[in-house]
C-alpha cells in the first residue's frame, strides 16, 4: 500500500528513543523526509546517524527541552529552515514520573502540564498556520492508554494526558475544512524503556522482580503479551498518510486488548 508520504516532512518530538524513534524511523522507510527533537544527550545523535543509515533518508537532529516554549518553537522552525515545509506533527515529549498524588508538589505538577500539555500545544500553534495555508496536514498526539483507563501510580499522566485529548478532539473540528487532521493514540504496555523502568519501581514498592511485574501485566492482556514499538509506529505513520484523510478527532488505542470499555 502506498501512504502517500514520499517527501512529506515530518518533525517527531521526542524521537530520539522508545516509541517516538521508532516512529520516526518508520516516517522515513515511508520516504518522508524527518526531524527529530529530544533532549541534547548522547541518544540523539546515535538516532539520527540510525535511521538515516537504515533507511537512506536525512534525518534532522534538534536538541530541545520541550517544557521551554522558545525551544519547542524552534524545532518547527529549525525543520521549515531546513526541509521548506512541514506537513506531520508527531506531538511526544515522554511520560511525567510516576508518584501517588500526595507525593506531587506544585513544581512537579508545573513540570507534568510543561512536559506533556503545553509542549503540544505549542508545537501544534506553530505548525497551523503552514497546514492550513497547504490544505493538508497530520497532527498525531502520542498519549497513554490511561487517557481511557487510569492506571494506578501514574496520576500526573492520567491527568495532563487527558488535556491532551480534549485538545485534540476541539482542534480536530476547527481543521477539518483544511484536511488537516488531529487524532490521538493511546499505546497501552509496551515494551520501551520507560516501561522496563515503571516494572522495577513497581517491583520495588511490592517486593518483587520486575519479570513477575511483567508477567502480571502479560496476564492481563488479551493478546498475552506486552506491545513492540514497531506496531505502534504502524498505526501512527498509517495515520500520517494520505489513506487515513477521513480519520479526525479520534483517540485510538494499542493495547492488545487491555482496554475492555465500549468506547
């Protein structure tokens, strides 16, 4: 099938590792051409030099905090410079830590909104104005399954992520006459490092291992397994292309089945 994203370009936030790395990669196997913003560490280059090599495509690096507005601002502007247009918006900074509520002091909580809720509504304020003057653009929101289904210990992303999809449902109205689209995904477990991370705190607080605390979440799972960041990275660049032009406001979850409501 061909997406109809040969030479669209496209800036994934957050894409140096886990979920949006592999999204970016599968951007660019598509033929898009690809920024990538994340924090300046060592993991971004190695990205970048990664999925250049892999799927013979540039791929842009730009080191960014994206809880700073001037920041998140120029790796739009960075990528117009650059590719001269930007027509996919990826919108991933990370998942907040995980704490009960009475362990969240008002900075933390500044830092949850910064992290997840004003980064992607300051990228996308950005990229607006192009997809509209364009007539054509892509706005995906990498969220969490607890947008739908909370989960315990994770209060601030139940929380921020919730904002987002609200967000994206409004916005999604507002672009609709423009074919540009707003949607969201909710990736329920899978395997990345933060959740590698999340099963040794959880098996610290409960005296476990973190393979029992997998195995646990495995359990709950229709499929019987823990999802692979490249399944998700299917769903996204599928709702990157031209094929999904009658998919808008929608908040789509990748879970194996964990998710038993109707809606």
């Amino acid at each position: 099938m061909d997406l109809g994203i040969k030479n669209k370009v496209a800036l994934v936030a957050g894409g140096s590792q886990g979920l949006g790395k592999a999204v970016a990669r599968e951007l660019a196997r598509e033929g898009a051409r690809v920024a990538i913003c994340a924090l300046n560490d060592k993991n971004l280059p190695e990205a970048q030099e990664e999925i250049s090599k892999e799927c013979g495509q540039e791929v842009l690096a730009i080191a960014a905090d994206l809880t700073a507005a001037d920041q998140a601002k120029a790796c739009v502007r960075k990528t117009i410079e650059r590719f001269g247009s930007l027509d996919i918006l990826i919108n991933n900074a990370g998942g907040p830590p995980g704490s009960s509520f009475l362990e969240i002091d008002d900075k933390l909580w500044e830092y949850g909104f910064r992290l997840n809720l004003l980064s992607t509504i300051i990228l996308t304020r950005e990229v607006i104005p192009l997809m509209k003057q364009k007539r054509w653009g892509r706005i995906i929101n990498m969220t969490s399954i607890a947008v739908k289904q909370p989960i315990d210990g994770l209060i601030l992303s139940n929380t921020i992520r919730s904002g987002v999809i609200g967000l994206a449902k409004t916005l999604s109205t507002e672009l609709a006459p423009f074919n540009v689209t707003v949607n969201s995904v909710c990736p329920g477990y899978t395997l990345t490092d933060r959740v590698r991370n999340l099963a040794q705190a959880t098996a610290q607080k409960e005296g476990t291992t973190a393979a029992a605390i997998i195995k646990k979440w495995e359990a709950a799972i229709p499929a019987g397994r823990l999802g692979t960041p490249e399944e998700f990275a299917a769903l996204v660049t599928f709702l990157a292309s031209e094929r999904s032009s009658y998919i808008t406001g929608a908040a789509i979850q990748i879970d194996g089945g964990w998710y038993r409501g109707i809606m």
